[in-house]
C-alpha cells in the first residue's frame, strides 16, 4: 500500500446504490469536482451503519464545502440497497452514493485492500477539482471514524493555509 497524496486518482467505474436505485458511476462523473469517497467493510455490522448514518447527516455540510460524499464497500448493491432499507438501522434513509465495489477495481486502485479479509479497510480519499488525492488515511477496521472530523480534515485541506489540530472553518490559520 502505497502514499497517494498529491498523485492523480485512479480511473474508475462501477455500480452503486444511488437514493436506492442501482445505477453506473464512474471516476469521470467527479471530474471538476471534490470528493470523498469514505471505506467501509461490511454491510450488515454495528459500526459502519454509525459511519454512513454520519456521513448522511453531513452530507449537505459537505456540499457546502463543494465536496460530493461517496461511500464505498465491497458489497453488492443488493446488499446495499437491503440493508439501506432498514429505518431502525437508516432512520434519515441513505441518499448519498455508495459505490458496490464487487470487482475491487476501486479499493484496489485508491490502495484501501485488506487482502487477509478481501474487503476495504476503513479508509478515506479526498479528491480535488483536478484529480489528485489530497486526503489519504485508514483505520484500524474496528475502529469507527467521526464524520464530523473527516469534514473538518477536508475543510482544513481546502483552505490552503496551516491549521492546527483544533481549527474550525472560520479560524484564524496557525501561522
């Protein structure tokens, strides 16, 4: 697994859950925008559901920022879309995309592979308006992320200046 900050992102098309429907994405529907694609491992657990409803909720805050969300496991989109169906698990539903990666052709190709379990491991990707990877992390697979601190990493990579650990959009840069 290699660093990608600053390298182009790879090319990319699959099938994802889009507002429930099943439809083709691909790396060429981003081209011009930011985005984050978010790793998760498996549907149908406890700790990605509290990462997607997260992400859901953030979505808009996102958008704001000029950042599309997109999720992405290695599940099917039957999968995705049965699952995203439960209200007592997706109360708010899921309305952003979530990518269904069954060939790996994405987790391969942004690095984000746990081999030993052949799902992605809990990682992130953010990518600017011309294609290169800003934001690159992963996480220990039992270990949930805070989407509320994934924005504010990106909000921070955006701005262009030095943000300490604790800066907010709005905050004065470090130095």
């Amino acid at each position: 697994m290699e660093n990608m900050i600053g390298k182009p992102a790879p090319e990319w098309k699959t099938i994802a859950c889009v507002n429930g429907e099943k439809k083709v994405v691909s790396s060429t529907d981003c081209v011009g925008k930011w985005h984050l694609i978010y790793w998760y491992p498996f549907d149908f657990t406890t700790i990605c559901p509290t990462e997607i409803v997260g992400f859901e909720a953030l979505k808009d805050e996102f958008a704001d920022d000029g950042i599309e969300v997109i999720g992405c496991s290695t599940d099917s989109y039957f999968s995705h879309s049965a699952w995203f169906a439960d209200k007592e698990i997706f109360p708010q539903g899921v309305s952003h995309t979530v990518l269904a990666d069954t060939t790996h052709q994405v987790t391969n190709g942004f690095g984000m592979m746990n081999d030993a379990l052949g799902v992605g491991f809990r990682g992130c990707v953010l990518v600017d308006d011309e294609g290169k990877v800003q934001m690159w992390s992963i996480n220990n697979m039992g270990a949930g992320r805070s989407p509320s601190e994934v924005l504010r990493t990106c909000q921070a990579t955006m701005v262009g200046g030095l943000c300490g650990a604790n800066w907010k959009k709005g905050d004065n840069f470090a130095a």
